[in-house]
C-alpha cells in the first residue's frame, strides 16, 4: 500500500524539523517549535501583532503569548511603529538573528543530505513542485 502524499510530506517535514531543534539545542538556543514557527513569519522590517497571527494562522492571543515568551528570551524586540506612533512591531531582535543563522546551517545540511540521495534533477523538480503548491498553501510567504 502506497502512504498518502501527505503523510510522506509530513514524515520528511518532521525529519529536517527534530534535526533544526536538535541542532538548536546542542547550540544554546531554547526555542520551543511554536514560537520557532511563529518568528519564521516575521519579515525584516518587523509586523504588528495582528498581521503576524494572521499570516501564522494563530489567534492574537496565542501570537501575543508566544511573542511575550519570544521577547523574554530574546528573540524578539517589539519597537514603535514608524507609520503609527499608537502602534508597535514586533522584529527579530540579535539573538533571534543567531537562531536563525544557527537553524540555517542545518537547514542546509539537510538539504544536502536529501539532494545527495535523489540527484541534482530530481532535487531541483521537487523544489519547484514544492514552492508551486506553497503558491496555493500559504499565501503569506
């Protein structure tokens, strides 16, 4: 019996993400993966809190715990919003930077360890399949 497409996504998902927040941890980063994913979101110039829990599909609520989890740790900073003096952003502050440059080297490791095994062709066929479908499955990134 073939395994849904799906569940094979979800199985080599899973796989680069415990080999991230292995490699995290060994590093001294203490990211839990809800406020890893919630971060991912945040673009350079920082988001207000509403357009950071829209674009990670959480409530604001959720977004505001886990960026006050993020900012005790951090990996956040919230800072005034240029266009609105009211009005805050929240941006990825040093630490966050170093987690993400930390999470990056494995990011890369693992994409080396999956294109030595399926080939340069097939490699770059399955990225383009891939951010094809993200066109369809996350219009925020």
């Amino acid at each position: 019996m073939a395994l849904p497409l799906p569940l094979l996504m979800f199985i080599v998902h899973r796989h680069a993400e415990t080999r991230i927040w292995e490699h995290l941890a060994r590093r001294g980063f203490d990211i839990t993966p809800a406020q890893a994913r919630l971060a991912a979101r945040l673009d350079a110039d920082g988001m207000r809190l509403t357009t950071l829990a829209e674009a990670a599909g959480v409530t604001k609520q959720t977004a505001s715990a886990l960026v006050d989890q993020l900012e005790r740790a951090g990996y956040v900073e919230r800072v005034p919003d240029p266009t609105d003096a009211r009005a805050r952003l929240i941006r990825i502050a040093q630490r966050g930077k170093q987690a993400q440059a930390c999470a990056r080297e494995m990011e890369q490791q693992v994409e080396g360890e999956l294109t030595a095994h399926l080939g340069q062709r097939r490699m770059r066929e399955l990225r383009r399949s891939l951010e094809s479908l993200r066109e369809i499955t996350d219009p925020f990134l």
